[in-house]
C-alpha cells in the first residue's frame, strides 16, 4: 500500500466561497466584487443589494479575509 507524503489537510475548502455566500444573499457576484475594487461605500451597498449591513459586512469581512475561495491545501 503507497503511504502519502503530502500535507496534513486536505485539498478542498472547508468554509463556502464567497461567489456561494453572495448567490445565497442574493447579492450579484461580479457587481459585489466591482464595488470593492471601488471602495463603494457599505451604506450605498446595503440599498444597491436591498439587505441588512451585517450581511454586506459579513460578506466583506469574508473577502478581507479569505478572498474569492476559501480553498485549503496540504502543501
């Protein structure tokens, strides 16, 4: 029997990727992601996507955080 030699964890995310937390918002995933590259502001965001602050900011704190995936290796 081979024996893995490769890293403590495996290859796939454990936390859902951001593009699944904004379909669940119901928030546009490229639209989300153009305004933080613009530094919107998170009140105009709020009215834009029609949901609560602590929702754009969950989902901006994801970003800052994870990125775009939250995928985890064993390398």
């Amino acid at each position: 029997m081979a024996h893995y030699e490769g890293g403590s964890f495996p290859p796939w995310s454990r936390i859902p990727g951001l593009n699944e937390m904004c379909e669940e918002a119901g928030v546009d995933f490229d639209s989300f992601i153009e305004d933080l590259k613009i530094g919107a502001n998170l009140d105009d965001m709020v009215s834009k996507y029609g949901i609560s602050m602590e929702t754009i900011s969950l989902l901006q704190e994801h970003f800052m955080k994870y990125g775009l995936s939250s995928v985890m290796g064993g390398d």
